[in-house]
C-alpha cells in the first residue's frame, strides 16, 4: 500500500478538536532573528483561540507579543506508527486585560515551570492544519 494513501487531512474544526485533547504544545516563535521553539502548556478557548501558560521572567512573551507565531501540537505514537499532528499559524498577543488574567490565573493553563508569576499568551489562529498517519493496512477512504 502506498504510505501517502494513510495519511488523512483534517479540517479545522477537527484539528481544534485534537489540539484540545493534549496539554502541551510547541510555540514557534523568533528570537534574536533565528527560529525558536519551545514546549508549552495551553489551552483552546471556546472561540478557538489557543491560550499559552507561560513564565513571567521568561523572554518568551516579549518574543511573541504583537507578532505572527506557529503553534504545533500533536499526539504520535512510535510502536504504531500512528497519530495525528496540528500546526497553527496567527497573530500572538500577551493578555493585558487584568479582569481575564486574574480568571486565567485561576482556571488557565499552568506553567510546567512553576514558581514564579504567570503570563498568559493568546494565538488566534489563522492558519490551521493537520494531518492523521491511520493504522497500516487502513486507507483515508475517498469520495
């Protein structure tokens, strides 16, 4: 069986979906004028936007405010050789708003790095897509 004919496209609404089932994630993101990647706790909000936990202290909220970021999350398994991956592209604000920070620092995502005061990151997507690898011997089933 050709490899190509297991891999399915997901819609949008799909790859929301997927994304809302993992916790952590990879933030894309330039630093310094080179490519920066660094895991992330997060979650989807109910508009779909992708809400990042992050450190204070860290550099990386500076990085992303105001800019365009990717976001990749996914959930891949290496004995089956089988899974689903999700990659987002769109505009990263820092959340500035004190009313939602204080809630989010409440009920949001947490750092894995704990310790110190929280940031909130948001992403809303602009770009999503994705892609399911089936099992071996399953096709994506074609209209």
């Amino acid at each position: 069986m050709d490899r190509d004919k297991r891999v399915e496209t997901l819609s949008e609404a799909e790859c929301l979906h997927l994304l809302s089932t993992v916790p952590i994630g990879r933030v894309v993101y330039t630093e310094h004028a080179l490519p920066a990647v660094l895991p992330v706790a997060f979650e989807v909000t109910t508009d779909g936007r992708l809400m990042l936990a992050l450190r204070a202290g860290h550099t990386v909220p500076r990085a992303l405010d105001g800019t365009v970021a990717a976001f990749q999350g996914d959930q891949l398994d290496a004995v089956t050789r089988t899974g689903w991956s999700v990659l987002v592209h769109g505009r990263a604000e820092v959340v500035r708003d004190p009313v939602l920070r204080e809630h989010l620092l409440h009920t949001g995502p947490r750092p894995w790095v704990t310790g110190q005061e929280q940031l909130f990151v948001t992403i809303t997507p602009e770009l999503l897509s994705g892609r399911r690898l089936l099992p071996a011997g399953r096709a994506v089933q074609t209209s």
